[in-house]
C-alpha cells in the first residue's frame, strides 16, 4: 500500500511558446494547489519558450530543468520523472492542458485503490485547425468494476501521454523507450499492461489534447507503427493477436520494400517474427528476399512488376 500521494506534473516543452503558458495556467489554476511542478525545457530556440520557463524560476514546488541537448521526447520525459519527487506522476505535453479538479481527484483515485497502478480516463480531444471537439469515451475499455481490460485496449489503445501512473509503474518497465517519434506513448503503455499492472478508470475528462493535422501524431511514418508492435510481441500473445501482426507487417515490407525504412526494420526486426505460422512461411520468405536483396536485383529474382 502506498502512503505517499504526492503529486509531480511534468510538462516537456520544446517551441510551445504562448501554448506552454496556456498549459502551465492550467497546471496552476488547480483547485488543490499541494503539488509539485517539474518543467524540462528540451533544448528549445524559442525566445518566448525561455522567457516563461524563467518566469518560472523560484515559484515554490517549481522545479525548471534545461536540458542542452534535445535528444527526444521520450528522453526528457524519463528525466523529468527522475526528478519529480512525487509518488504519483501526471506528464502533460507542453501544448495540452489539465481542467482544475485533476490533481484533488487523482490523490482521491489512488487513495481510495491502493492497488490501482495507474489510472486513465476520457479525455477532450480538439481539432487545432478547425477548433471543434469531442470526448473521447475510454470506459469502452473497462470492465463493470472499471479496471482495464488488456484485450479492450489491444483492439482500440484509447488513451495516451496523460495517463496519471505510480512512480514505481513507471520504474516497473524501466520508464519510456528509444525515440519511437509519436508512438512512445502506446509503446509505453503496452509494456505496462503486458507487466500485469493495474488501470483503473475514472468517469472524468482528466485533460484536453489539442491535435493538429501537423503535428507529431498526425505525421509519425509507419514503420514507427510497426516497430512498436513487434517490440511488443508478449503484449500482442497476452492481449491482442500476434499472427496478425506478423501478417500486416509482411505485407508492408513485401509491398513497401523499396522504401529504405521498410526495409532497415525487415534486416533489423524480421527475426522477431520467428517461428512463423505455416501459412505465412512464402510471404515470410518473399518480405525478406525483398528487403535483403539491393533492389537492383530485386525484378529479376523474385519478378516483381513495377
């Protein structure tokens, strides 16, 4: 049972500019204001992204960290967790902000479930370009008692980045991986629920995601994707449906495979699908002939029509 409720929101910031001060009003605009801020400004050339962080500085329980080099999201989240003194942990993204009641009714949640790992939510989604929104409804992936089911998620991977965890969820999987860009929220979770942690879902918006057609998640190339799922192979066999996936990726690397990122991940990853169902075995054999072989000699060896 956990004793410390602590609270820490991390909020990456890269070129927000006005949008990080959009967020961080947010952040303190809370109706319970005992809680902590850590803010990593990763590496950012924007005047404006500076002059608020620096604003900044001294506030109590405000903690800024510049980082020289921006090495990735996903880097500079793991490190602000790792400097968040808080047992429980709320990322936002610099461009996102929080409704007032999320910090009292985080504390609420795991106090009351102790053996709740982290907790999701619905959550506002807004279209930057035309300012229309919904609500994303995430209870389709609970169960009656409101705890999440793996298989739910599998088929549909309703939430993302502002997911409130315990530290030691985050520890549990060794924080987020690589520099899997625009995916490392999915992959993140996909470990969590494979480790046999906890959800619990809460019938609240506990944030608003502002999605542009330009933006990170609307433009991740799709060997991201596909890496995400074969790096995930003990989710996909607990929860989802592995043999799907080694079909799908096949057909992008037979059907893609002059494209060099498709075919780096076939050389890199293709083991992964081992040992491979008998009635994927010639497609298996085609993809990896394909990505294998310069495409020089790709027509005349397996006489593929361009």
């Amino acid at each position: 049972m956990k004793s410390n409720n602590k609270v820490s929101i991390v909020i990456v910031c890269y070129n927000e500019g006005k949008l990080l001060q959009r967020a961080l009003d947010s952040v303190f605009a809370q109706d319970d204001r005992d809680f902590e801020l850590v803010v990593v400004k990763n590496a950012s050339s924007c005047d404006e992204t500076l002059r608020i962080c620096k604003g900044l500085e001294g506030r109590e329980n405000v903690k800024v960290e510049y980082r020289d080099t921006n090495e990735g999201n996903v880097a500079a989240r793991n490190y602000g967790f790792k400097v968040a003194t808080g047992d429980i942990f709320v990322s936002l993204d610099g461009d996102d902000d929080l409704p007032p009641y999320i910090v009292a009714t985080v504390k609420k949640v795991f106090a009351a479930h102790p053996d709740a790992d982290y907790i999701f939510s619905d959550y506002r989604l807004v279209n930057v370009e035309t300012g229309e929104s919904k609500i994303m409804d995430c209870s389709v992936i609970a169960d009656d008692q409101g705890w999440l089911v793996g298989q739910r998620f599998a088929a549909g991977t309703m939430f993302h980045g502002t997911t409130p965890c315990r530290r030691s969820t985050w520890q549990r999987v060794g924080g987020y991986k690589g520099s899997l860009y625009g995916w490392q929220d999915v992959e993140f979770w996909m470990r969590v629920i494979a480790s046999g942690a906890r959800g619990l879902y809460v019938n609240k918006v506990l944030y608003n995601w502002y999605r542009s057609s330009k933006g990170v998640n609307a433009s991740t190339p799709q060997f991201r994707l596909w890496e995400v799922n074969l790096d995930n192979r003990i989710f996909h066999q607990k929860f989802g449906d592995w043999g799907m996936v080694c079909e799908g990726f096949l057909h992008y690397a037979a059907n893609d495979f002059a494209n060099p990122l498709a075919r780096r991940l076939m050389r890199a990853q293709g083991w992964r699908l081992l040992p491979i169902s008998r009635h994927l075995v010639w497609l298996y054999i085609r993809a990896l002939v394909k990505c294998w072989l310069p495409l020089s000699l790709v027509d005349l060896v397996v006489r593929v029509k361009k």
